[in-house]
C-alpha cells in the first residue's frame, strides 16, 4: 500500500468522538480566553478574584492558551496525520498543576 493508502484507512478508523473533542477544546480556548485578552481586569472582577497587577501578562497567558486553540483546531481536522501535536495538548492541560 501507498502511504497515502494507509493513512486513508487509519482515517476511516478514528472513532467520531476525537475530533468532537478536539474542535470542542478549540472552541472552549477561543471562548475563555477573548476576555482576559481583551479586558483582564473585567474578566478577574467577573470571576471574583484580585486584579492582575500586571495585566499583560494575563493577556500574554491567555494569549498562548488562544493559540493552544488553533492547535487542537488543526488536530481536530486531520487527527492522524496531526498526531505529532497532541504531545503538545498535554502540556496546554497540565501546566496550571505544576505551579500549585
């Protein structure tokens, strides 16, 4: 078989599930994160906690979690030719356990 061959078969194989999370996981990104990018001080206040006292790096914090966004978008689309990037995803999830 042709690579191509084989990489439409594994397509057919990814169950229908995957790439709902992985579009639901950008879409959750881009909607959590526009309003700490636009307004980090509104969107503390919304949630209840202390202003940032350097509101960029709120913005540039949510800036990366945005663009985590477009990732799982891409993986989203084409899951096992973008297999590569989900190592990626874990790290997007987990950095917020490390600091604790």
């Amino acid at each position: 078989m042709t690579p191509q061959r084989i990489v439409a078969a594994e397509r057919r194989d990814i169950p229908g599930w995957i790439p709902k999370l992985f579009y639901a996981s950008a879409i959750l990104n881009w909607v959590v994160t526009i309003g700490t990018i636009i307004d980090p001080v509104g969107s503390s206040a919304l949630f209840g906690i202390a202003p940032p006292n350097y509101p960029f790096m709120a913005r540039a914090w949510a800036g990366m979690a945005f663009l985590f966004g477009f990732m799982f978008f891409e993986i989203a689309r084409d899951p096992i030719r973008k297999r590569a990037m989900i190592r990626y995803m874990r790290g997007s999830r987990n950095s917020s356990r490390r600091s604790r």
